[in-house]
C-alpha cells in the first residue's frame, strides 16, 4: 500500500522540494512552481 502512496505523491507538488532551500512549501501560480519560503521558481 506503501507504493500506492509514493505513486499518487509523485503527481503532486508535496513531494517536490525546493532545490535552494530544501522547503517542501511550493506552490503553483499562473503556470509556474514556485517556493514559498525562498521565492525560487521551480517551472
């Protein structure tokens, strides 16, 4: 049941981390991912 989980996180944006900070808070506006703790845009 375990990889279920990790399947289903692997769509969302909770499991991605910022790859400045290491902050999991992303968050996606106007088509761009962006980290809510440094300001660093993912996509």
């Amino acid at each position: 049941m375990a990889s279920e989980k990790s399947l289903q996180g692997l769509k969302g944006e909770e499991t991605r981390k910022c790859p400045e900070c290491g902050s999991r808070d992303l968050v996606r506006e106007k088509g761009e991912i962006f980290c809510k703790k440094c300001g660093y845009v993912i996509e």
